[in-house]
C-alpha cells in the first residue's frame, strides 16, 4: 500500500502528529504493541501543553478527569509546595494518558487515516522516489516521508537508518486504586517529586494523584528488571516517607518498567526521514518530561511538513532541515534549563542529596522562586517556550547556594558557578 506519510509509534508525538497531518497527506500510523494492553498511565498534564491538543480532549473528564492544584518537590526536611492558590489558576490538569492516546487515534481514523497496530517493522528499503517498510507480520508499506515517534523501543532500527540515539535509561511504576476521599486524606497534592540517593542517583521518586488512583515509580536507574521490581517493593513497604500516601489503597499486581531516553540527538531529519519525542532525545534530562516535548515536535513536525506538502517536496534532505532548524530554536533555552538542572542535582556526587534539600528548602523560603516555578506551568504556546527566560534558573541556583550550610557552601561554590555557566 502507497502512503505519503507512515509514522512509526503511536505515542503522544506519533498519535498526536497523525492526527495534524492527515488532513493535508494520506497517513498511516503502526505501532509494534497490542493498544487493547497499553497499560494504564496517571501523568501531570501543566497548561504548557494545552495548546497543543483540541479543546474537546481537553474538556472530556474521561481523559482529564481532575485539575492539577498542587506540586510537592519533597526534600528531607522541607516540603517545597507549589500551590495555585496561592498564585491563581491551577498548575494544570491530571492526564490518563493510555485514554487521551485512545482518543488521538480513534480521531485520526475519523479523519481518513489508518491504523494499524501489532506492527513491527523489522526492515526499511531505501529507493530514490520512496522508503519501503516491511513488517512482522510480512505486509509492506511504500511512503514519501518516514516518521520515528517510537520512543525507546525502536532505538536499532533508528540506528539501522543512519540516525543517533539518545541515551537509554529505565524507570518502573504501579498503580493503587481508592475511594477519593480516602486518596485526598493520605495525599493533598496532585505531583510529588522526591530525590533520595538511596533510590536513584540519576532521577526521581515520583507520585501522579489522580480520581481514584495513584502512580508510584521512580526513574534513571539501569538495573535489571527483577531488581527494580524489588526495590519499588521495598520502597512501597519500607519508606516511612510515602508509606501514609499509600495507606488503605489497593495496589495493582503488576508493576510496569520500561525505558526513557533522553539527550537529544546530533540530528532530527535524514533524506525523507524525522525523528519526534523521545525517540530524539527531547525529553526534560531532569524530570524526565516527555509530554510537553513530544508534542512540542509533533507540532513543529506538523507545520513544517504542511509547508512542504503544498510546496511539492520530494522530502529530501535539505528542505528537512527546517524541522531541525525549528526544533533547535524552539527548545534551545528550555534545554539549557534541563541541562543545569541535570548538572546541579545529578552530578554532584556525595553532595547530591544536600543540593536537594537546599533546592526544597529555597522553594518553601522564597515566594519569588515558588512564582517562578508556577509560571513555568503556565507557559503556552511555541514562542513562549522559545523565550524561556534562564535568568530565573539561575536566581533558583543562587537561593539554593545561599542556603547550604556555611561550609557546604565555600567548597560547592566553583560546582554552582560551573552551572551559571551552562545556563
């Protein structure tokens, strides 16, 4: 079968992507998993991505059934809260993201596009006017334009295909279900961020809140799955920190693992060829945010090849630089963000867990700090997410130097100033 554009993963870039592009090219859309066992998944939805999807999607309670009110960035001592009340509007809403990706997907069929899931590729032809894709199941697929939105699960055939790949890392959660009074008694914040060296040196321990179940997991690690399924265990039974968030629920039988990439990629297109998501690497280093830039790129993918449909591309190589070039604007500065954040909290060593108090500590002291991190919330379209303003980054590094303890501060300084510099 002939298309102008196969995308490849049904995530939120590729689904979301789908859904933009097919009303201007005939698009198919495979993804290698079963969709009726997608498992459940309970994320923070902040309006900096609102804008990107259908005012439907986001008025429907089914996908977005409550609004995201409170964040705690849970330190030793200090809880550092974000509370919209104290600013205005919410912070966001709570996604159940395996429903808005049903969604997505059920729109673009509407829409003309095809579906097809239970489709690996598992080879890629290269002819001068098309791409031909084969997969598993023996059936073969000929397009204009080839799409990677697969996240980490097709990372060998991104690598077969001439592209780099991000760096791999692995995050496990379980899900507890309850009645909502009950969910709001043990916890009254909707996000909980929490580092604790003794869980992960390379990301966070995590609670999503919302109606009627909760997600608990942590990330960055790269054990094997047998291990993190004994350590979110032992965490779950043993942590006296979030042992009252989970009191009285009932917990699921299986915990879901899987892997997160992050780190962007030296390139985004090749000869008719993109590369969306996570599957680039645009995924926050430090709080593993993959949301915000699937969509993000899925949108920039969008416009981008709008503009080259009505023109009569042929995809090649050079008008696909248009998309790296909008990828790499768009998100310079908000990446800059993501690799201080990285630096400072996951590459200080012994002093990793001191930072992190202090960070919590800044928040719970300073409303100017607590403004700014409800502000980056709150940023909602494309440009203002290219005018990511850093400063505030760096008065966030300044309030957390200012308050380690006398001598913690003398001997991290030159740490922080190297940091400064990365912003």
């Amino acid at each position: 079968m002939n298309f102008e554009i196969v995308i490849l993963g049904a995530g939120i870039s590729g689904a979301s992507f789908a859904n933009k592009i097919v009303k201007f090219a005939k698009t198919l859309l495979l993804d290698a998993q079963d969709i009726t066992k997608r498992p459940k998944s309970t994320n923070i939805f902040p309006f900096h991505n609102k804008s990107y999807i259908e005012e439907s999607e986001w008025a429907n309670e089914k996908l977005f059934p409550i609004y995201h009110l409170k964040t705690n960035y849970m330190g030793s001592t200090f809880n550092g809260i974000i509370n919209s009340e104290e600013f205005g509007r919410p912070l966001g809403k709570v996604v159940y993201l395996e429903k808005l990706l049903d969604r997505l997907i059920q729109k673009f069929e509407e829409r003309g596009g095809i579906f097809k899931d239970k489709q690996k590729v598992i080879k890629i032809n290269k002819y001068n006017d098309h791409l031909e894709i084969i997969t598993n199941s023996g059936q073969t697929y000929s397009c204009k334009l080839l799409v990677f939105a697969t996240g980490s699960r097709a990372l060998d055939l991104q690598r077969s295909m001439g592209f780099d790949t991000p760096d791999e890392y692995v995050g496990i959660y379980c899900h507890f279900h309850g009645d909502e009074d009950k969910l709001n008694e043990n916890l009254d914040v909707n996000y909980l961020f929490h580092i604790n060296t003794k869980i992960s040196r390379n990301g966070p321990l995590f609670i999503n809140k919302g109606k009627e179940r909760l997600s608990i997991g942590f990330l960055g690690d790269n054990q094997p799955i047998q291990e993190l399924s004994l350590k979110l265990n032992n965490i779950i039974n043993n942590y006296k920190k979030i042992q009252p968030f989970i009191e009285g629920l009932t917990r699921d039988s299986k915990a879901i693992v899987a892997k997160i990439s992050k780190h962007p990629i030296k390139s985004f297109s090749r000869e008719r060829m993109l590369v969306l998501g996570e599957a680039a690497g645009l995924v926050t280093p430090f709080f593993y945010e993959g949301i915000l830039c699937g969509l993000v790129s899925a949108e920039i993918a969008s416009y981008t090849t709008k503009s080259l449909i009505e023109n009569n591309s042929d995809f090649n190589q050079l008008s696909l630089r248009q998309y790296d070039n909008e990828i790499t604007r768009v998100f310079r500065n908000f990446f800059k963000n993501g690799k201080g954040s990285e630096y400072i909290f996951y590459s200080a060593g012994s002093n990793m867990q001191l930072i992190w108090d202090s960070y919590t500590k800044s928040i719970f002291k300073d409303k100017k700090l607590r403004r700014y991190i409800y502000e980056a919330y709150q940023i909602e379209d494309i440009e203002a997410l290219t005018n990511y303003d850093t400063s505030r980054d760096r008065y966030a590094g300044e309030r957390m130097l200012a308050n380690l303890p006398f001598l913690s501060k003398i001997s991290l300084a030159p740490f922080f100033l190297k940091a400064r510099f990365i912003l």
